[in-house]
C-alpha cells in the first residue's frame, strides 16, 4: 500500500515502469459534513509507463459500482482510497489529492502438467 500525491509517480527499477497520479477527473463524493443518499465517487487517472512503451493511461474509482482495479501489464493496481474528502464549503485543488493505491504483480495462472 503507498500513497501518491498528484502527479507523483512510482518507479520500480527492475521493470522500467513508472505509475503516476495524473489527475483527478471528477469527485462527486458526499462532502463529509453533508446528508447524502449516496456516497458518490471520485475517478481518478493515472498513468503507466514502461520504458520505450507508449503511455497507458487509465481510470480508476472510489466507489465499488464503478472499476476500482486494473491489470495492466505484470501489474494490479486497486484504488483504495482519496484524500482530501470533500466538504462543503471548500473545494479541492487538484495538487492537494492523495490517492491510496495497492500494486500487486499479477501471477499469470500457471497450467498444471
């Protein structure tokens, strides 16, 4: 588990690969000091990177309705969690957002022989 701060990326040196947070397309998530009838969600981007590879970029979820996991690559990366949590009477900068991601290397299933 680690925290990335906006435009903040991870490295791992042995796969060449960088994961960033790009951005945070939209937070619609009940502002903590509000009644809500739904929770709502945030989607953030992110952005992986292996060397001489194009970009992928892709979009990741706070709520379980909407894709909170990818595989990409040897990788699966889960959203789980965005900080700051909205409030009512501030808005959130996009250089203020931290998102708590979980990155797994994906094991191939292996076939028995």
């Amino acid at each position: 588990t680690t925290d990335l701060s906006y435009q903040d990326c991870l490295y791992d040196p042995e796969n060449q690969m960088y994961l960033c947070l790009d951005s945070v397309l939209n937070d619609s998530r009940c502002p903590s000091d509000a009644i809500c009838i739904w929770e709502g969600n945030a989607e953030a981007r992110f952005k992986f990177e292996k060397y001489n590879d194009k970009p992928i970029l892709f979009k990741l979820n706070t709520h379980s309705g909407f894709a909170t996991d990818a595989i990409i690559d040897i990788y699966k990366i889960t959203l789980i969690g965005l900080s700051p949590y909205p409030t009512v009477e501030h808005g959130i900068l996009q250089k203020n957002y931290r998102a708590k991601i979980i990155v797994n290397r994906n094991n191939p299933a292996r076939s028995a022989i």
